[in-house]
C-alpha cells in the first residue's frame, strides 16, 4: 500500500509541470508591453476592465498616473516606467494623456501609439489651444482661483459619461483628478506620431473633446482610426471594443 501511493505520488509530480505549461497563456504576437496614460477628471481605475481583457492575452500592462501639473513631469513620468520595460512598447493615452504619449512615444522602446477619445498635437501646441480650434459640445469647466480645472459636478454625468449607470457618475463627479491651467497650456515639443505609426478611437458621442476635432487629428497624424459609438468614457463604457483595438495595433508591431 505504501509503495503503491509512492508511486502515484512520484507520477502526479511528474506529469504537473506538463499540465502547469498546458494552461499558461501563449505569448501575444507583436509588441507585448502596453503602457496606459490616463488624462485628466478620470484616474487610471477607470481602464480596469481594458487592463483585465489585455493581461489575459498575455500582455504586460502598466498604468503611468499623470499628476497632470505640467506636461513635461508627466512625460518624465513615462520615460520612468519605460526605462523599466523590458523591451518594445505600445503606448496608448486618453484626453490629456494623448498629448503626454505624443511627447513620450519619442523614447527608443516605444513602437506605436494608441490614441483614445484623446488630443494628437502637433509641435508647439497645446490642449487649451486644440480644443479652442473647434467648437467644445459642451463648456462645463471649472477653474478654481489656484489654477485647477474641473468640470462642474452637476454636468459631469452627461458631459463625460452620458452611456454609463448615473450612480458610477455621480461618484467620479466627486472624485475628480482635476488639472491644472499649466499642464493644459503645455506646449508640445515632439509630435512621435510623425515618425512611429498609430491607432485611434474616435468616440462619436463624446461631450468633452469634439468627435469632428478627434476625426481632424487623428487623419493629420496618419492613425488608423476606429470610430465608437460611445462617451469620452469610451474605455469605460466599451472595454472590449476599445481593447480590440490596442491588441490589433499591438500585432501590427514588432
């Protein structure tokens, strides 16, 4: 008996690595590391579900939290998680996020860009300055008297998240990562999307950035673009949709 149970013992040990190997994830074709820039008003738990439907492709994903005081801290901000990666990475912004990766995606490891209901500017421009060009659906913000934008409580459900459950709202409403006047007014110095390829989504109920300016540089940038019905939420509100599109410029890339 004791000899028996030794030997199934023995044979249970051997046949478990095999099994362990089976049911591993195979790795992505393509780029495997992604980087996330949230923007502003929404912090980086909103990109949970997207996070969650990429790491089970067997993608490695960092979130980059932007203290959205000037744009030139946040793009260091990125330089510091990107000098971790452990080679080539996708990176992929949304709202003021954008600009951040526009001026990161300048780093040797970065191979593409995502663009997500998010500014593209071009050299010397700026948020203020992008959404000043085209007329905003909506003009809900707030600027405190220290030089912090917000968007007012009672607007923010419609205004930012009109396709999302009022009771998610309400909470990010009085949650808010506010920005400042400063990061906002930050000039670009490097436009990477001139050199490296990219993707973005354009989402056609968006209140906050102009479906018809998203459209306008995305096009100027050259990015292969995906229109969603959806919020400036997008991310929130169509995970999946949004991460099709992520993992798609992430095989096109090596």
């Amino acid at each position: 008996m004791r000899k028996s149970l030794s030997l199934m013992l023995l044979m249970l040990a051997a046949t478990a690595p095999a099994f362990a190997a089976n049911t591993s994830t195979p790795a992505p074709v393509g780029v495997k590391n992604i980087v996330i820039v949230p923007g502003a008003f929404v912090d980086g738990s909103g990109w949970r579900v997207v996070h969650d439907i990429l790491i089970h492709q067997g993608y490695t994903v960092n979130v980059v939290q932007p203290r959205i005081d000037t744009l030139a801290n946040d793009t260091d901000a990125v330089f510091r998680q990107l000098r971790k990666e452990d080679g080539p990475t996708l990176l992929v912004g949304s709202d003021y996020g954008g600009a951040v990766i526009t001026q990161a995606g300048v780093h040797g490891k970065v191979k593409g860009l995502v663009y997500v209901a998010a500014v593209a500017p071009s050299v010397g421009e700026s948020v203020l300055q992008l959404v000043g060009s085209v007329p905003e659906p909506s003009n809900d913000f707030q600027t405190s008297w220290d030089g912090y934008i917000s968007i007012d409580p009672t607007k923010f459900d419609a205004d930012v998240g009109g396709d999302l459950t009022t009771n998610r709202t309400n909470y990010m409403a009085i949650s808010q990562v506010p920005a400042t006047v400063a990061a906002f007014r930050g000039v670009t110095s490097f436009a990477s999307w001139r050199d490296k390829p990219s993707w973005a989504v354009v989402a056609t109920q968006d209140r906050v950035y102009s479906p018809e300016l998203q459209r306008s540089m995305y096009q100027r940038a050259g990015s292969k673009i995906t229109e969603i019905p959806g919020s400036h939420l997008v991310y929130i509100s169509q995970p999946e949709r949004v991460a099709q599109v992520i993992e798609d410029a992430a095989q096109s890339l090596k």
